[in-house]
C-alpha cells in the first residue's frame, strides 16, 4: 500500500534530504495527519495479463497476487482513511495508473506528494515516477517506507532521489507543516 500524503502548493517547503533511511517503517504522527490530505492508494491486486505473463516467465505463475483483499494484505497499516480523505484501490504497483488518483489531487489544486508505505522499491517507486512524470512535486519518506531486504530499500531511496523525488525524513516532514 502506498500512503500520498499531498498538499497544495502554498504548503510546500524545502525539506533536508535524509542520509540514510532505515528499513523499517515509522508512523506519521495523527497530528500531521489533521493538516494535510491524505490519500490512500491500496493494492487489490488483480493479476492483470502482463504481470500473469512475467510470473509466468519467472516459473512461478499463480504467485502474482501479494496483496489480496481476502487476504490481509490490502489492509491499512497504522493509518486509516477518515472522512475526505482519498481513497483509490490501484491495479497494480502504480498509484495513478488506471486511478482517478491524478484528476482527485488536480481537482484539489494539489501540485506536492509525500509518499510513504509498502513496498518502497515497488509500489513507491513506481508511484513516485508517475507522479513525477504529471509534474508533481515528489517527496518520499524514506523511513516510512519498507521493503523486503535492506539493499532493495537503499537502491529504491537512491534511485528515487536521482531520478524523480526528494527522500525525507519524517520528522523534517513533519516539521515543514508544523
């Protein structure tokens, strides 16, 4: 699941980059949560032709779905939408792909994006670059995000950083809408 954390373009500050970031995720605060919107992308998963035809490839097809709604893992982790937050189920790893994602943020005037969640070499990365690629403002906090291995989260921070977003800490993050 990836979390966008957006805010309009009067809101944006220049952020400190994050030295490293760790592999583990840190929950943004209920407070930072009150002065931003918040937007919740979730991953049903729905096994769609190319990524059945790469497991298929790679000898493991069937095994294409990871974030099944029956299965937990599509679930909110630490955060939960309330009332007007938004709340786009993607069908695959990219947050604007095949969502209203792009046209709900535009139609709140929302030019920056603070991304956070699973699975940072993924889900975030991919979203990260789309958004880039709209022209969005992207930050990614990078010790909100998570993956399978260490290297996998340092090459995607790093990559990410070169190529389409700032990587933040939370706290900075926090601190900029303070």
């Amino acid at each position: 699941m990836t979390h966008t954390f957006a805010a309009a373009p009067a809101r944006s500050r220049t952020l400190p980059r994050a030295s490293r970031a760790p592999h583990s995720k840190t929950p943004l605060s209920s407070s930072f949560s009150e002065k931003v919107q918040i937007t919740y992308a979730t991953a049903l998963i729905n096994a769609g032709v190319s990524l059945q035809a790469l497991m298929a490839r790679r000898g493991m097809a069937g095994g294409e779905a990871i974030c099944r709604a029956d299965d937990g893992g599509a679930d909110f982790y630490r955060l939960a939408p309330r009332s007007g937050d938004i709340t786009v189920e993607k069908p695959l790893f990219d947050g604007f792909h095949a969502t209203d994602l792009d046209a709900q943020l535009r139609a709140r005037g929302i030019e920056t994006l603070v991304l956070a969640g699973f699975s940072t070499d993924c889900c975030v990365a991919a979203t990260a670059g789309s958004g880039f690629h709209r022209g969005y403002h992207i930050f990614v906090a990078g010790d909100a995000c998570a993956t399978y291995e260490a290297q996998w989260q340092e090459a995607a921070l790093a990559q990410m950083a070169r190529h389409c977003a700032l990587v933040v800490a939370t706290g900075a993050i926090v601190a900029a809408w303070a």
